[in-house]
C-alpha cells in the first residue's frame, strides 16, 4: 500500500517502518505470526479469503469506474469475467466495483 491507501484503510504501522522498495509489503501481527499452511491459498474450493491478495483501487475524475477497471485490468495483462475471463485462466482476477460508485451520486460531487 502506498501512503493514501494506507490512510484510506487506517492502518498505522505500530512497529518497523512503511514499504520503500518494491520487494517490501506491510502485513499486520496475525498474519506475520501465522503458519503459512493457515494463509494457503483455498478459495477457489472454500471461498476462504486466507492466501488472497487484495487490492482496492480508487480513480481520479468522473466517468464510467468500470470501463476504467476495465481499462486497468487489460494494460497490465489481467482478465476479470465481466472482461470475459475465466476461473481457469493464469491472469484471471475477481474484480468488483462497489455498488455505492455505480451510480456515481458519490462521486459527482468530489473535488477532483
């Protein structure tokens, strides 16, 4: 997370520092603490969020968000299925927009 989505989450790091270089993450006490068969990978069977990466991403301006996801998803080489993708797909990833930005009310009246 860089430093807005770090604010946008309202995680404050409490012990060691924020991520500089592109091989740094951040990651809470539980999950540093864990055994790593516990953060497997087993949603695709079990809908378990434990092993998945997440991602929120937020868009400047006005304008179609999914069209915009869209537009995202394809420059770096991944697929989503309101894109056409597949589960089994190597680039497939679940992609959402959130019902609250759908209708853009929330966001009509934003400073850009």
């Amino acid at each position: 997370m860089d430093d807005t989505a770090l604010e946008f989450a309202r995680y404050t790091p409490t012990t060691g520092s924020r991520p500089e270089a592109e091989n740094e993450i951040i990651a809470d006490t539980k999950t540093l603490d864990a055994h790593s068969d516990i953060l497997a990978y087993t949603y695709p069977a079990d809908n378990d969020y434990s092993g998945v990466a997440s991602a929120y991403v937020m868009f400047r301006g006005n304008g179609d968000i999914e069209v915009q996801l869209h537009q995202l998803l394809s420059e770096t080489g991944y697929t989503c299925d309101t894109m056409g993708g597949s589960k089994e797909d190597g680039n497939y990833v679940i992609a959402r927009v959130s019902p609250a930005y759908q209708s853009g009310t929330l966001t009509d009246n934003l400073p850009c």
